[in-house]
C-alpha cells in the first residue's frame, strides 16, 4: 500500500508554557525526528478528540521537538488547552509551502504580526536571525490587544531586541500603568520610511482584519502586491489538497498556501474573513 | 482488442462472479441503484438503459471509511477484486477526475488507490438517454470510448462485448469459450443504436449551446447575481454533491473505539454553511450564493487549470436530485446570456 498521508506520527507534549490567558505554548516531541520549513503548517492530533492546523513557532533547525503556540479559539483548541504534560499526540505533515526565505536573501524584512499571529512569525524570525546578515534588516512590528496578550514576552520585551540588525517596535490597542510603548492597532506604528520599500518584502500574519488592515497600510507606502507574503489561515483538513475546505479561490491553502502573496489571492472576494 | 458476441448475459456473469465481487444494476421506480450480486438471490442481471442514479465515487471513495488509527497505524486492508456492471461513459469520465485527485503523485491516497486497481469495470451503452442527461454537452456521450475493460452493447439478437484494456482482454481470452464472433451485421445495429441515442441526447439538449466555452462563461460571470437568485429556492440539502459523481470533498474526523482512535473520512459538501469556517468562526462563504458560486467556479475552472479537464460529465444526476429548483444546466444558460446582454456583437446576435 503507498504511505498513508492520513496517518499520523506518534508524538508526546513534554512541556506547556502559558503564554496569555488565551494561548499556550506546547512542546512536542515526535516519535521521528521531524524536518518542515518556517510558514509551513502540521496537523496535530488529539486522538480521539479532534484534528487542527496549526504553524510550528519554532524553529526549523531543530527537529527533535518543535513548538506549537496554540490560541483557546474552538473545540480542538480548548481540548488541547486542558491537556497536560504526557499527553499523546499525532503529527501529519509538514504541509504546503514555506517562506521563500532564499528570496529575502538582501532585503529589509518587514514583519507584521498580531495576536497569535506571532507563532508563525516566531519560527520565521528565529530562521532569519539565524542568518541576520544576509538581511538588509529584520524589521518587526507586532500588535496585541493589551501587553498581557502578547505572546513570547520574554524574548520580545528582552533578548530579541539586543540582536544586531533587528528592530521591533510594539503596540497594545489597551495599555494598563506599565506599558511604555505605543498604544494604538498595529498600523500606527507602520511607516513608510522603516524600510526601503524598493528593497524589502512583507510578511503579515495576524487576525483577520489585523492582516486585512495591514496589508493595504502597505499597499499604500508603495508596497507591490508581489512583496507582501501572507499567511493565509483557512480550515485546512486533510492537509493535501484534496477535502476543499480550505479552498481560497483556486487555491487550496493547505498545498499551494499557506503563504501567499498579495497579488496571488487579491482577486477573491471575502479572503479576510 | 477483442469485440465478441453473446445471446446471453448469464454465463458471461457467472464468469465474472468466479473471479470476482460483483456489483449490478438494480432498478427500482425509474431509477437504478447498485447492488451486490448474491448467488441465492437469482436476480438476472439487466442492462440499465441509464445511468444509476448513485454516484460511480461509492466505489472508490465509500461515504466513511476509517483512514487512519491510533496508537498503532492502521494494517493495508485486504480488498477484494471487484467488477462493477453498468457504468456509464460518465461514469469513466468522472472516475478520470477522482484519479486526477486521489493519484496525485506525492499525494496519493492509498485507500482509493487500492480500490481502483482491484475495481473491473463493465460499462453498458445507454439506449435511452434520461432528460436530465447532458453529457454530450460536456464532451461525453451515450457510450463508453475508453477507459473501461469490458463494454456491453444491448443488439436485438444478443449483446456484444468489447475489451478497453488488457484486463478486459485477457478476461476474453480466458472464457473464449463463452463467445462468439461479433459480425458486421451486430456491429453495425451497434453504430445504429449509438447514433440513435446520441441523437436523442442532441435533441433533448438542443438549448443548451454556448456561445463561448463554459469555463470563459463562468469566469467572467464571477460577479453575477445569478448565484444569489439561484441559491434563493436551495435548501441546502446537499444532495446535488452527495449525487455528484465528481464531488469529492470530504471531512476528517476523530473517533474513539474501545481499544483504538481512530481518524475517519467521510463525505462534505461544499454546499454546507459551516464548511469553510474556522474555529475563530471566520467563514469566506457565509452567504450561501457565494457557495453556489464557488461550486460552480470549481466545477468549470480550478479544477480545469489544476487538472486540465473538466469536473462536470453532464450526468445530471444533481438535476434529478434537486429538492429545490437550482438546475445546473439553467443556471450555466442563464449566466451565459446574462453575459451575450453584456457583450457587444453577440449581444446582437441574441437580439
């Protein structure tokens, strides 16, 4: 019989870090060691239970365990949500395309991120710095609801910041007394001048409308439709092309996506929501 | 490839049923559905003179199956060779889409693929085409021209038996004893019926011409109204995809055994609300025209870019199972002289 491509690999939660009051961090260790390129995304299994699609926020370097940043949003995730250490898990995939990584080799990358969009941009942003200097920059500007939302605070209110070639900016649409940064939704921290726009591409991967928002904040500076990569989150079942439901015009997100560009998908109605 | 002849089906059948599974035709009302052939039941076997109403997908890709299980993976299940008597040219033509998806190579799915090698068909020719059939408008016909091992042509004094492949052929061979010689005079009452039935077919669809290929008409009425009007009487019964010989959506789904998890595929249908919503309950086709649309944009382009042909065979199946009044043919008319009342010299045309 050929592989089954439904079948999942056997793998354990070893660790769950919580992240906000809505998100947690799993860490899961696969039966095999595990390869899979940064945007792509894996099923994870709750056996028994459910299936969903999820991005690995860690980075592609290592591939004996991988992280999955994981936001109480339906079934699956609030089932997941309960779960504790030792948990027995399933792996499918890795599915779909990547970051054309090779293709930002020389430029500004500009990343805009929000919520729990920040899991994907997390296993980018480890690829990039990586490699730091073969970017013109890596420049981040992230979005939470209020500081307590964002995710990942200890590398982004510390550590990442100190890297060379890397600039973050942060907003909060509600500060408390603490928050010393802007206040405000993501697209007013954006501007034409942080990259050379000639020279750079766009990464966006947020809620919905964040990225809606965001994606014509850059079409505006003078961004092409061709330099803003999208990561397009629909329900993706099987994973390979075949079941529909994550059908995004002609596209299947789950095999020709989850990245996209701008221009790719601008001629579909309704691709926010 | 051999052609041969025989009075009578009968032993042909028993030849089959002593290789094989054996699924045929079974009529009830006006309608055929398949059933499995049991030596103690004695039904004979009849030629229906259309198409089943159930979709050929049944066989390849069942309504559930289990497609993966927990802890251990699943074993590769042991399938029996089957034969399926009865099939249509739209049936072929449609199991050439579902090998467009299921065979993809780096994503075959192997619980089709098993099937698919294990499945004999035998297609039959139609005599009497039904109205809701328009196959010849979407490139088919009222007989098969490849892609099945065995076709049965119904002649006055017998039927005449034709090998597609070397399956077929070698299944000749062997039971050589069975048949006789297909003379000119069969062979010519075949291509009088043929024409006869494909006649009717052009007949019954003589209103239904396009002025333009079916996939520029549906591409250019992207933005037409005609879905919402359309989707107005639908009443989301899903049986348009369910018949659907070509609709292959399916939802995967996590059960629990007693000793074992499982991960089960069923059947979807693109025409359900929830469908493309996501657990943040963001759905990009709320609006059930827009479901319309996006059924009929996969039928009549992606799929035809993706796969270079067609995911509609004309078998009209969805027509007869309509519960409300959403009629593919009249909707693809519609948009196509909505689109003529756009257009400028073949607008005057239309007038």
């Amino acid at each position: 019989m050929n592989k089954n491509l439904y079948q999942p690999i056997n793998g354990e939660i070893i660790d769950i870090i919580e992240e906000s009051p809505t998100i947690k961090s799993f860490v899961v260790v696969p039966e095999n060691d595990f390869k899979f390129e940064t945007g792509q995304f894996v099923e994870l299994t709750l056996p028994g239970e459910g299936e969903a699609p999820f991005t690995p926020s860690s980075s592609p370097a290592v591939t004996e365990k991988m992280e999955i940043t994981i936001m109480k949003a339906g079934r699956v995730t609030a089932l997941l949500h309960a779960c504790q250490k030792g948990q027995k898990v399933g792996i499918r995939g890795p599915y779909g395309n990547g970051y054309p990584i090779e293709d930002f080799v020389g430029k500004d990358v500009y990343i805009v991120g929000g919520g729990v969009g920040l899991a994907p941009i997390r296993s980018l942003f480890l690829t990039l710095v990586d490699r730091v200097k073969d970017f013109k920059s890596v420049t981040c500007r992230f979005g939470a609801r209020t500081p307590e939302d964002f995710i990942y605070k200890n590398t982004l209110f510390g550590s990442w910041r100190k890297i060379d070639g890397v600039d973050i900016k942060l907003t909060v649409d509600n500060a408390d007394g603490k928050w010393t940064e802007n206040v405000g939704v993501v697209t007013t921290i954006l501007s034409p001048g942080d990259v050379d726009i000639k020279n750079s591409v766009a990464v966006v991967c947020g809620p919905p409308i964040m990225m809606k928002f965001a994606t014509l904040k850059l079409l505006e500076f003078g961004f092409g439709d061709k330099q803003i990569y999208l990561s397009m989150e629909k329900n993706m079942s099987c994973g390979i092309g075949k079941c529909g439901h994550c059908m995004l015009g002609q596209y299947y997100v789950c095999k020709d996506g989850p990245v996209f560009t701008y221009d790719q998908i601008k001629k579909y109605p309704n691709i926010w929501d | 490839m051999q052609t041969v002849f025989v009075n009578d089906l009968e032993p042909f059948l028993s030849a089959v049923v002593g290789q094989m599974d054996v699924y045929y035709p079974r009529k009830i009302d006006s309608h055929y559905v398949f059933e499995k052939y049991n030596s103690s039941s004695n039904r004979k076997l009849e030629i229906n003179n259309i198409r089943a109403c159930t979709p050929a997908k049944e066989f390849l890709f069942p309504l559930r199956e289990l497609a993966a299980v927990f802890p251990e993976p699943l074993e590769p299940r042991d399938i029996r060779p089957f034969a399926v008597f009865g099939l249509k040219d739209c049936d072929l033509r449609s199991i050439e889409v579902l090998d467009k998806v299921f065979t993809e190579k780096d994503f075959e799915d192997p619980f089709y693929i098993e099937r698919r090698e294990k499945m004999f068909i035998i297609t039959t020719d139609c005599s009497e085409p039904a109205a809701s059939c328009f196959c010849n408008v979407m490139g088919g016909g009222p007989f098969a021209r490849d892609g099945f091992d065995l076709n049965i042509s119904q002649v006055e004094t017998g039927f005449i038996i034709e090998a597609g492949s070397k399956k077929g052929d070698e299944f000749l061979a062997k039971h050589s004893q069975l048949f006789s010689e297909a003379g000119n005079d069969v062979l010519s009452e075949r291509q009088k019926n043929r024409e006869t039935a494909q006649k009717q077919l052009e007949e019954n669809n003589a209103e239904l011409k396009f002025d333009a290929p079916v996939q520029e008409i549906v591409e250019k009425s992207y933005d037409s109204d005609v879905y919402d009007e359309e989707a107005a009487t639908c009443v989301e019964c899903q049986a348009c995809t369910r018949v659907c010989p070509t609709c292959h959506c399916f939802y995967l789904y996590d059960t629990k055994q007693k000793d074992y998890f499982g991960k089960m595929k069923m059947w979807d249908s693109c025409m359900r609300l929830a469908y493309a919503q996501v657990a943040g309950g963001e759905n990009p086709r709320k609006v059930l025209g827009d479901r319309l649309r996006h059924r009929f944009m996969h039928k009549f382009s992606f799929f035809l870019d993706r796969y270079g042909i067609n995911m509609c065979v004309g078998c009209g199946r969805c027509v007869d199972a309509e519960s409300g009044e959403v009629d593919i043919r009249e909707v693809l008319k519609k948009l196509s002289q909505e689109l003529l009342g756009k257009g400028g010299k073949k607008a005057e045309v239309a007038q």
